[in-house]
C-alpha cells in the first residue's frame, strides 16, 4: 500500500475520532466512553493497513 494511501486513511480516521470524541464526552462527561471509541476506530484504521 502506497504511503499517500495510508495517510489518507489515517485522516479518515483521525477525524471521526477528534469530533466524535468531543461529542461523546460533551454528552457523558466522561473519558470511558471516549476510549471506547477511539480503540473501535484505532481497530477499523488498523484492518485497513493490515491489507
């Protein structure tokens, strides 16, 4: 895989992870739920760079 095209993935996911991050903890007002998702998206961005 071409290093432009894991860059370009590591965006796609960087950003859902900063703004969704912000949302959940504006929503629980706590760090748990925000680690939760950043180690669900951590794994996504992880089976993309696995292929």
């Amino acid at each position: 895989m071409h290093m432009s095209r894991r860059l370009g993935i590591a965006v796609f996911c960087m950003v859902p992870a900063i703004i969704g991050g912000g949302i959940l903890y504006g929503i629980f007002g706590s760090y748990v739920p925000v680690a939760v998702f950043e180690m669900i998206l951590g794994f996504f961005a992880i089976g993309f760079f696995s292929k």
